[in-house]
C-alpha cells in the first residue's frame, strides 16, 4: 500500500505550509498549494486499490476501512496544509485565491 509515501507526502507540504506562514512567502505558498493536487491523486489511486482488494479479499474488509481511514485522514492535513498557503497569499497580498484555482492566481500575476 501507498500509506507510508502518502505520510511523507502530507509531511513535506504540512513543514512547507508552515514555513511559507512563519516567513510570510507567497511565492513557496503558492508551490505548496500545488502539492495538494497530487496528494489528493495519490489518495484517489489508493482508494480504488483499496476498494479492488476489498474485493477481492472479504475478510480483510476490516482492515482495509482502517487503512483508508488513515489515508482520509492524512488527506484532510493536505487540505487543512493548502487552505493555511491560501491564507498566507490572502494575509501578504489581499487576494482571495481559495476559490479561484492555482491557475488563476498564476494567470492573473503574469
């Protein structure tokens, strides 16, 4: 399983998210808010790799719900790590990047 490397994951955008906070840099923010797109891809292939096994290994049903519970949850720290990036680029610039994408944001600063 994936699990350990979505661990990692969620632990380098979680350091960068509150390092671009403790230093105000929109610029590392704005990096780190990309990182979540594929923390949220790995944990949607793990889920599918979950569900196929669950498949095709009934008993192990019980186990593989405490898996995904522990990728969900590792998931929502990726989410939670973004929206504090999405602050910082709000506090330092006054612009409200949470609903508009990171494209846009990209976009609009060129």
């Amino acid at each position: 399983m994936k699990l350990e490397h979505l661990g990692d994951q969620v632990s380098k955008i979680l350091n960068k998210a509150l390092d671009s906070f403790a230093r105000m840099d929109v610029d590392e923010a704005l990096k780190t808010i990309a990182l979540d797109e594929k923390i949220n891809a790995e944990f949607d292939g793990m889920m599918r790799q979950l569900i196929t096994y669950m498949m095709e290994y009934p008993r192990a049903i019980r186990n593989a719900l405490r898996i995904s519970w522990c990728a969900r949850v590792s998931e929502r720290i990726g989410d939670h790590s973004k929206n504090i990036c999405e602050h910082v680029v709000f506090l330092v610039q006054g612009k409200d990047v949470r609903y508009r994408g990171l494209k846009a944001q990209v976009e609009n600063d060129a």
